[in-house]
C-alpha cells in the first residue's frame, strides 16, 4: 500500500497533516482514557492506531469524532479547530466513521441506509446535488451492488459492515475513521474487507484505523500510532512498532490472542 501512497503523492504539499491532534484528553472519574494524546494524520495516508485492549483507542476516535467532548487538547483538520464541536458539525467538517459494533439502521434497506447518508452529506459543499444514481455507486465501490432492496438486517455481518461503510462514505468524508472495522470477519472476508480498504484508499480516501488485526495492519498501514494506558507509547511503521519492546510489553497480558502476536 506504501508504495502507492508514495506513487501518488510526490507533492510534499500533499502529505501535510490534514488532522493534528495535539494534547487530547478524557477522564471518566478517575481514569484517564486518553491522555495528553498527540498525533498527525497526512491526506492520502492509512493510520494504523493500535493498542491493547482498553487502551483508549475507541475513547480516542469519539473525541476526535465528536460523540465525546474533551477535557483538554485539540483537534485541528484542514486547519479549523474540531475538539469539542458537536458531531454533526465534525462530519461537514469531512470526517465521518463506523463503530466498533456495526449501526445500521435495521428496519431500512440497504437503499435507504445510504440514501439517509446521502442527504445529510449533500449538506456538505456548495451545490452538492442529490444524485440518486449516487447511492447504486457507493454499493458498488463496497461490493453490495445486488444487495440494494434487502433490509439492512436481512444481510450477513460482512454484508452489514459493508453497508455500514457506504453509509459513512455517504458523508462525503476526507477522512475516514474506522473502528475495528475487519473484527470478526472470516479469513477470506479478511482479504475481501482489506481490498475494500485499499480502493478506497487508491480513490484518495484518508483513513484512520484502529485495528487488531496485524496481518492487515502490515499489509495497509503507512503509519502506526500505539496507545497504552492513553498515552502515545508509539509511532513509526508498522514493521517499527510491532517490534518495539515498549510496544510488546504493553501487549503482553492483553487477552487478545492475535494482538499478542506481535
Ligand atoms: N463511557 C465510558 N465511561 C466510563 N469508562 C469508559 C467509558 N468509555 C470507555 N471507558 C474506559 O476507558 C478506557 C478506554 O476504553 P476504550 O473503549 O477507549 O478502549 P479501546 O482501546 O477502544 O479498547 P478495545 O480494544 O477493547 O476496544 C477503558 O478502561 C474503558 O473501560
Ligand atoms: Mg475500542
């Protein structure tokens, strides 16, 4: 993935952050869950952000997405401060994300989900038209084109992630932020969900990701940020970090089988 990245994005122009976190903060009572977080995204990157279980990964996403408020810090994208902006605003901002546990509206069809997205990312951007040929195009890019007229909660769950995907980019996002979005998918879901990833990428998507995943972190990340405890511990490759010893450490003990097989 790096060598396309580096193919298509020779202008250093290019490559400058399109969002900087800096400082990022959030208590529940006494436990910090992030903490003093820093960290850049450059446009036509994929950032990996790793991390061991309750690590502050998910924490980190909804404070940079807007579904929680920070205590502290700041969240900068395309130059306008973000941090503590209601998420609607966030997403016209051009940030949009799918949770760590699928949200599609499961009454509707899979039409309808992403038309739903389809108008609120038509608010975006002077003159963006709803085109109703829109919708049929954003299931083709995540493979649900004969899918359209199925309820949302009639698809299999590789099918729901992907809906929920299109959803997401429905928004007309620069950035992407996914949450565990390969989690539970079977091994050749896995290849199928990280060529996804990679079109999106190759269309010029930004993304950041939190994954657990290794194999595919190797294979899509640029960069990794690692988390423990909240804090930074980590950043560089992913070849870098998934053999740093400050990164093992902080993995040992987690329970997550395949994390601990850094
Ligand atoms: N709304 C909340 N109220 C209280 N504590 C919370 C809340 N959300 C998260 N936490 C705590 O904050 C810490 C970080 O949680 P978070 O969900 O961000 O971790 P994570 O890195 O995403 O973990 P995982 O890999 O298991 O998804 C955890 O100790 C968690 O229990
Ligand atoms: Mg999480």
């Amino acid at each position: 993935m790096s060598a396309a990245v580096r193919h298509h994005a020779p202008d250093p122009a290019a490559r400058r952050p399109l969002l900087q976190v800096q400082g990022l903060a959030r208590a529940f009572g006494g436990l910090r869950a992030v903490d003093a977080l820093s960290f850049d995204v450059a446009a036509g990157e994929i950032v990996g952000l790793l991390g061991p279980n309750g690590s502050g990964k998910t924490t980190a996403l909804n404070l940079i997405s807007g579904a929680l408020r920070p205590d502290g810090g700041s969240v900068r994208f395309q130059g306008l401060e973000l941090a503590g902006q209601p998420a609607h605003r966030i997403v016209r901002a051009g940030i949009a994300r799918t949770f760590q546990l699928v949200r599609v509206f499961q009454s509707m069809t899979v039409l309808q989900n992403v038309q739903a997205g389809l108008m609120f990312g038509a608010s975006r951007g002077a003159g963006a038209g709803l085109d109703p040929g829109d919708a049929q195009l954003l299931l083709g890019q995540v493979g649900l084109a004969g899918q359209a007229a199925r309820r949302a909660d009639e698809l299999t769950y590789i099918d729901q992630k992907r809906l929920e995907l299109a959803r997401a980019l429905a928004l007309r996002p620069r950035l992407l932020l996914l949450d565990e979005w390969l989690a539970g998918l079977n091994p050749s879901e896995l290849v199928e969900g990280v060529a996804l990833i990679r079109s999106l990428h190759a269309r010029g998507m930004t993304v950041l990701m939190v994954e657990h995943v290794m194999d595919a972190i190797r294979t899509l990340c640029d960069r990794c940020v690692v988390m423990s405890s909240g804090a930074r511990i980590a950043e560089g490759t992913p070849a870098e970090v998934l053999s740093d010893p400050k990164v093992v450490q902080a993995y040992l003990g987690d329970d997550d089988l395949e994390a601990a097989h850094v």
